[in-house]
C-alpha cells in the first residue's frame, strides 16, 4: 500500500525504538552533539556551564593548594597566613562596594557607556582597597597581640596594601566578564592564577623565602593576570557587549544603596570569620576552621557566579524572568544539592588528605557548613533576581538575616564549643535567610512567561 505523504517511512536499518512507543532513541553521535548545543544556546546555559567549570577548577585547585601548604608548613604559619589572606578579602570586599556584584546589573544598562563605568569602579575600589590595607597594618597589632607581626615587616606592609588593591580589580573583573558574556575567559583566568599560585607555593617552600610565603605566592601571579585579563576586557568583551540588544526597564536607582548596605552585612558575617577564629583560639585553630570554610565558600561562589548571570540576562529582558531562567534557577539549584552530598559524605577522607589534626578536628564543623549549601544558593539566587528586578530592601533583609544570625549565633558557640559553634551559626542563619528568599523567589516563577529557545 502506498504510504502518504505524511505517514513515516523508514529506509535503512531501523532504530530500536521510538519516542511515541516508549523505547530508547537510538540517536547518531552528530544527533547527540545537536542536542547538546540545543541546550546550551542560551546565554543563560552558555554562561552557567562555563562558570560551574570555573567554580569547579577554583575548588579543586583551592583544596591541592591548602593540601600543598599544610605539607610544606607548620599549623601556625598556615593560621597566620590564612588569616592574613581573609584579612585582605575582607579589607578589598568592603572597598569593593559591592560592586563585584551590582556589575552585572549595572553593565548590560550602561551599554557604549560600560568602560567608562568599569574605570571608574576600579579607581574607586582601588583606592579604598589601599586606604583600607594601609589602616589594618597600621592598627590590627594594636587590637590583638597575635597579629603584631604585622607591624615587624615593612616589606609585608607594602606588598598588603598593593596586594588589597589588585585583589579588588581581580574579583571586579569577573562581575564584568559575566556581564559582557565572556564567560569562558573567567575559567582560564582563574586556571591560570590557581596553577601559579600552587608553582610559587613550592618554589617559596624550597627557597626558604620565609614564614610568609603562602601569602606571597598567593598575592604574586595577580599582577600578571589583572593586566592580561583587562586588556581583553576594554579591547574585546566590552565593545562587544555595547551591540547586544537590551530591554530596559525603568527601576528606582536606590537599589543599589539597599544592594551595598546587604553587602557589607553579607562580608561582616563571612569573610572575617577566619580572624576571629585565629583571636578567640589561636593560629593553629584558626588553620584547621579555614580549611572547611574554604571548601564552602568554593561552592558559595558557584551559586554567585551563577547569580552574576542570571542578574545581567534577566535584567536584559527588563526583569521578566522567563523560562531559560526559570530552567537554569533549578538546575543551579540541583546542582549545589549534588555537591553538598557528595563533599559531605567524603568529608573525612577529604580533610584527612590534609592532616590527622584537620580530619579529626574539622569533620563535623565541615559538614555542618556543607548542609547549609543548598540555603545559601537559594539566598544568591534569590538576591541575584532582585537585583535584576532593582528590589532593594528584599537584598538587604536577606543579607541582614543571614550575617547577624551567623555572628549572634556563632560567637557565643564558639567560645563554648569551638569552631563547630561557628557552623552551627552559619547553618541555621542560612536557614533562615533562604526562607525569605524563596518567599521572593517562587512568586516570580509564578509570574513567569514561557518562551521556547532553541
């Protein structure tokens, strides 16, 4: 019987199943690689990938980095160092303004006018960041005795301020690059400053550079890789971006005071944790705390990265958040769970790689920060959204909650049980906060419009 012109004829082998009679496609390598593409053809998808195998490189070089310190140097040079290091990210995150994150909602707005915006944000950020490592040098001998090495090294001085100031460009760059859609760049720049970084330890190690040459192998490869990677900025990402289409919407220009003011409670509540660790317990305490809350703040900085996206794609399409959107949200989501889970059950033998000390000292404080993963991703994403949207006072309360719960909670537990009262704060802070951003979160997938891609 001759078949119509409708009706499906199979020539050549057939395949072993079909889509309407529930068997396996079987589908040709190049059907697969079409598929994958299809997948990926948003910005959104495009960008995500990009930054998980950045955020995966970060984590995976961080963990051999501290493994390789740990080896090389004494519990109490890795306290003092770590501190020092969380001491400059805290000093460049407070001169950064929070603009590493409002970047990526202020860019795709500023269209031709990006660069101008991008140079003024570094000469900012830089010369608060060098205010800022002038002032701590100068008075933290004065506040704790255990940090009075600072003030007997004129040398470590100077290379502390100039190295806040580049440490500030570095994060900003990222924000930039996310928002220019440059996200691939963003994974060799920080291959490379983690191969660096790890090449210098050992080399500082076997030349007896000194006591601080964790520090300086830390801070060293920024200068080569700031210039690199802002050169590409201003000749390449940027006068791209300026060509790509944008909706607009208007927004009240106060979100971005409400945005700094969460952020300056976000770094109160994270990045000084370490020091407070090292002046309440001691360097060798402090170095076994850092190693966790390193591990953490690697997957905190996924769901950031991932956040710098979803804020400069849904502000593009005047704050609607639209069904790539809604997609990449719980895939980001489901991701994080899945690395939560996995670090968590292999947190023994993953600090035991480190040390006897961190493995039988830091087990439990790491696996109590571990479930607080998957809250803290719903805190950036939620965040990230909002600034899309310019909703201000929903980034500053969920900043509010999860800083001031993790100090009010964390500080008084500390002194009672240690470092595992830090992660108790942190967690149930976490907690907290995400509830009121996923009460932000889910009315806006509600509101969502479909749009097919690809």
């Amino acid at each position: 019987m001759a078949s119509s012109p409708d009706s499906e004829v199979q020539r050549g082998p057939r395949p072993l199943g079909d889509a309407r009679s529930g068997l396996a496609v079987v589908r040709s390598p190049g059907s697969v690689v079409s598929l994958v593409r299809a997948r990926i053809a948003h910005p959104l998808a495009q960008g995500g990938l990009f930054l998980a195998i950045n955020s995966a490189l970060i984590g995976l070089l961080g963990v051999v980095y501290w493994i390789e310190a740990a080896h090389l140097f004494g519990a109490t040079t890795v306290g003092r160092n770590s501190a020092l290091i969380a001491a400059m990210n805290v000093l460049s995150g407070l001169a950064q303004l929070n603009f590493a994150r409002a970047l990526s909602g202020l860019v795709p707005r500023a269209g031709r006018r990006s660069p101008q915006v991008v140079l003024r944000t570094y000469a900012l950020t830089g010369g608060l960041s060098v205010v800022g490592g002038l002032a701590f040098v100068v008075g933290a001998p004065h506040f704790s005795a255990r940090l009075a090495y600072l003030g007997s090294a004129g040398l470590l001085t100077i290379v502390f301020v100039i190295s806040t100031a580049l440490w500030s460009v570095f994060t900003l760059e990222d924000g930039v690059l996310a928002a220019a859609r440059s996200t691939p760049i963003i994974a060799v720049e920080n291959a490379s400053y983690g191969l660096i970084k790890l090449l210098l330890l050992y080399v500082f190690a076997q030349a007896g550079v000194g006591e601080f040459s964790i520090f300086l192998s830390w801070v060293m490869p920024l200068i080569a890789v700031v210039f690199i990677v802002n050169w590409y900025v201003f000749r390449r990402a940027l006068p791209r971006m300026a060509t790509i289409e944008v909706q607009l919407k208007q927004v009240s220009g106060s979100w971005v005071r409400y945005d700094l003011a969460g952020y300056i409670f976000w770094l109160l509540g994270t990045l000084p944790l370490p020091v407070i660790v090292l002046g309440e317990l001691g360097p060798a305490t402090a170095a076994v705390f850092y190693v966790p809350i390193t591990i953490v703040w690697a997957i905190d900085v996924l769901s950031l990265n991932l956040g710098n996206t979803l804020t400069a794609e849904v502000a593009r399409t005047a704050g609607a958040l639209r069904s790539p959107g809604r997609a990449f949200v719980k895939r980001v989501l489901l991701l994080v769970a899945a690395i939560g889970v996995l670090l968590l059950a292999l947190a023994p033998e993953l600090l035991a790689i480190f040390g006897a000390r961190y493995r039988a000292q830091g087990v439990v404080t790491l696996r109590l920060l571990l479930a607080a993963c998957v809250f803290r991703s719903c805190m950036f994403l939620g965040i990230a959204l909002a600034r899309a949207q310019g909703r201000g006072p929903r980034i500053l309360t969920i900043q509010a909650l999860a800083s001031i719960g993790t100090l009010a909670v964390g500080i008084p537990l500390l002194r009672v049980t240690g470092i595992e009262g830090f992660a108790i704060g942190w967690l149930s802070a976490s907690a907290v906060a995400a509830a009121v951003a996923l009460r932000g979160l889910l009315p806006d997938f509600r509101r969502s419009r479909p749009e097919h891609v690809g």
